[in-house]
C-alpha cells in the first residue's frame, strides 16, 4: 500500500535511511518525489538476467552498443537525482545521442523494459519516457502475465501490441531485431523471444 509522508521530520529520516541503503536499490525520484518500489524477487531478477542476455547477444557491443541491467534516466546532467527513473533493462545503441554521465544517462535508451512488482504501475513512466525519448518501452504484467510493447510516435510512446495467454500475439521491435511474444509455461509463462533475421532464440 502506497504511503504519503506529510511530516518533514519523518520525510529527512526515511531519505537519509534509503540514502544509505544499498547504491542499486531501485528508488525513483519523480520531481523531487521519492518513490520506493516494492524489492525485486528472484523471478524479476532471473527476468532482467534473461532478457539482457538475449538483448546482448545481438547487440554490437564491441562497435558501442550499451545493454546494461538497470540504468538512472535523467532529463538533466545537473541536479538529475531530482528526476530520474531507473529501468530493469537498458539497450543504448551506439548511434544513440543521449549523454553518458557515469553516474546516468541524459536521454532515454533505444529500448527499456520494466518489469512490473506489486503495487507499482510501470504505464505511470510512461511519459517521463517519451520525455527522455526513449524509443521503445517493453512492460512485462505479472499479475495477470502480459507484454505490451510501446514505441515512440510523434513525441509519444504509443502501444503497438499486447501478448498474452489468450492471444500469444507476436511483438515486433523497431529498436532491435527481436520480437517478444508470452507463451504458456510451467510453473510460470514463459516470454519468447526471436531474432527476425536468424534462427536464433530466447526465453526469459
């Protein structure tokens, strides 16, 4: 359940605890509004771990592409923890112009992935996204399973598609050559990926 903190006192000591908390805990800051996010299980873990594989494995790293698990997005370089937000899955590709400031990114990634947890609503960002942006944005539901894959048009991140169990619809991306699609699988549905100009596959 989501907690709004009106007490400053409360405010500086919860700031100063998740300060000092683990540097890759995945706190947001919307505007200079703290936002924690439920802890990631070993499903969204071993979820990031498979989806960065198969992004890296067609990416041309050795030629400046990025795929990192997990980046800051800033829309600024000064004061950028005042905004920021922070992916499970970053692709930069190297014809990317966003800047890279060692601590994070000014400008949005060819491609993000957020993997929902409970009570978080990935679609919230979706703006902030479009604002950086961010040239596809892949949501991974968990609770009913879905993915639905957006794309930047006309200074927006429109929805192009949603696989899920009932339809198992293929999703094409325009950053990478890949496609996305939810297949059933025990003991949980499986997401499947595909290169669209080899034989080459994934599953996450």
């Amino acid at each position: 359940m989501p907690v709004l903190i009106y007490d400053q006192d409360m405010e500086r000591e919860i700031r100063l605890a998740r300060s000092g908390a683990q540097e890759n805990n995945r706190d947001e800051v919307w505007e200079g509004v703290l936002v924690v996010p439920a802890v990631a299980n070993n499903e969204h873990q071993t979820l990031v771990m498979d989806l960065c594989y198969a992004f890296a494995s067609c990416a041309n790293r050795s030629g400046g592409d990025r795929v990192q698990p997990g980046a800051n997005v800033s829309d600024r370089d000064a004061k950028w923890k005042d905004n920021y937000r922070c992916p499970d899955v970053v692709v930069y590709l190297a014809s990317n112009k966003a800047k890279d400031s060692n601590t994070h990114w000014v400008g949005g990634p060819d491609q993000a992935v957020e993997i929902a947890s409970p009570g978080e609503d990935p679609r919230l960002k979706l703006e902030f996204y479009a604002k950086v942006k961010t040239r596809e944005v892949l949501i991974v539901d968990r609770d009913p399973w879905a993915l639905e894959l957006y794309q930047f048009k006309g200074a927006k991140l429109v929805s192009v598609g949603v696989s899920d169990l009932a339809t198992s619809a293929v999703l094409k991306s325009e950053a990478l050559p890949l496609s996305f699609q939810l297949c059933p699988g025990t003991p949980r549905p499986t997401i499947h990926i595909a290169h669209t100009t080899s034989a080459q596959t994934w599953t996450a």
